[in-house]
C-alpha cells in the first residue's frame, strides 16, 4: 500500500475514533490515545525521510497545538480536540490535491481545510440538532431570542449576500460554490439568531460537586453581574473549569450554579465530517476561485 493511501485513510480512522470516544464514552478521549495519535502522527512526518518536509510538517503541528492550547484556556476548545487537531495535521501536513475536487490546494496545510470543512459542518449541524432539542425542553424560541441578535443575524445575512453577488459578478463562481456560500450563510443566520436558545439546550444550572475539569461555563446565559460578582469573590473563576477553581470554589464553599455546557455538540463529530470532506474536495474556499 502506498504511503499516501495510508497516510488517508489513518486520517479517517484517527478522526473516525476521536468522534466514537467523543460520543460513547461521555465526551472523554483517553490520555493514552491522544498521545498516542500524535505519536503515530509524528511517525508518519519521520517517515517523509526528507528533513525540509519533516521540519515543515513538525512547524505545522506545533503551530497547531500551540493555538489550539490558547483557545483551549480561553475555554472555547476541548484538549482532546487540540491532540486532534495535531496528530491530524501531523498524518498530512499538506494536501497536493483532492481525490475529487481535483483542485491544486497551492501549498496551504491540510489542517487548514480541516478546520474550514468543520466549520462548516458546525454551521449545519447545530441549529438542525439544537434547535429540535430546545423545543423538546420546552423552551419558547422565539422569546429567547433579543433584538441584538435579530441584527446581528440580518447583518450577517446581508454581508453574505453581498459578497455572493461580488463573487458571482467578478469571478464567475460555479453553482457548487455558490451553494457552499449558501449552506455558510444559512448556517451562520441560524447560529446568531438562535444563539441563546440553543446555548440552553446545551448547557445545565450546576454548583460545583457537579463540575468537570475542562468543562466550559456558558457566559452568555450569565448577566454581568453575575460573572463580576463571582470574578471578584473566586481568583480563578473564567469559562474554562479547572482543577484550581473548582479546589478555590471548595475552599470558598461556594454553592453558586452557573450554566455549563453538559450537552454540548461533540467537535469530533464535525471534525470528522470536516475531515473527510477535505480528504474529497480539499480546501472548501479554493472551491469559490477561478483555479
């Protein structure tokens, strides 16, 4: 079997097992997996035999994990998605072209349409999940919906509008790119506009005997008051739950429930779907180009 076939479809079964862990097993990736899924990654860079494509692969990953590592402690990001992202971008540091698509990828690493592939499934897979789901709990749409995010979402949707129309007049873009846009566009409207509902279809009010290290508070359903109040009383509250706050909040004995993401979308799902996308059609934007 050729290298680069196996190099593809390590990276379905990589993304393939991260997403059956995310969903069968409570949203935890085991250590030793995650570890070791960046070490087959870096076996395969070692693999290249070639010190200008090993180095350029081993400066993508480290870029990768340093950024994602940040996002992580902004709260925003799973750690098992950062070894994800890593170990992913180690299998196939750049694409040269899709096995469809056929597009040239012009030299832009692989994670890159990864990252851009779940995205986009993102946008289609929440409000098409969540939104389904708030109802079930009862929660009344349309009033959890504020004026600011009625905007936001308008002048989303016009921004979308107007750079279709830019993109259709100056570059000729084929029907496939502009449906792209469309879904993006679509997808986006929805997530604005029903941010708050869905937020609460995602997270629960628990204290801490119920907190999580790396589980995320969902500020959005928090006034600021709310969150001043409790930046003041706990040096280590922000949105990511770790084990210093969740120690100072024992100390403190601190009772206080806030929202947290229990039921939040697992990102392994869309990583995977964003993964193999990537795989077929390559960089979704370069679909949009005259190339």
């Amino acid at each position: 079997m050729e290298l680069i076939v196996i190099r593809l479809v390590s990276l379905v079964v990589i993304a393939l097992t991260y997403m059956l862990f995310d969903l069968l097993n409570n949203r935890n990736i085991p250590a030793a997996f995650a570890y070791g899924s960046v070490a087959y990654g870096l076996l395969l860079t070692i693999l290249y035999l070639t010190v200008h494509l090993i180095v350029i692969s081993v400066s993508i990953a480290a870029v990768v994990f340093v950024i994602g590592y940040l996002v992580y402690r902004m709260g925003m990001l799973g750690a098992g998605d950062v070894f994800e992202f890593a170990a992913l971008s180690l299998v196939l540091p750049i694409q040269a072209t899709p096995l469809i698509s056929r597009v040239p990828q012009l030299g832009i690493p692989f994670i890159i349409a990864i990252f851009i592939g779940s995205g986009v499934s993102a946008l289609v897979l929440v409000p098409l999940y969540y939104l389904p789901r708030a109802k079930k709990m009862g929660v009344n749409i349309a009033k959890q919906v504020p004026n600011k995010d009625v905007l936001k979402a308008l002048a989303i949707g016009v921004i979308y509008l107007i750079f279709i129309a830019l993109l259709i007049i100056r570059l000729g873009v084929k029907d496939y790119g502009i449906a792209l846009l469309v879904v993006m566009a679509l997808g986006s409207v929805a997530v604005t506009l029903f941010e708050r509902p869905i937020t609460m279809s995602m997270a629960r009010n628990v204290s801490v005997k119920d907190f999580e290290e790396g589980d995320i508070i969902a500020f959005n359903l928090m006034s600021r008051n709310q969150i001043s109040a409790l930046k003041r009383k706990l040096r280590n509250f922000d949105r990511l739950i770790t084990r210093p706050l969740i120690n100072e909040m024992k100390k403190k004995r601190v009772t206080t429930k806030v929202p947290v993401y229990k039921q939040a979308i697992p990102l392994a799902a869309p990583i995977f779907i964003g993964t193999v996308a990537s795989i077929l059609l390559g960089n979704l934007i370069l679909l949009l180009l005259p190339i």
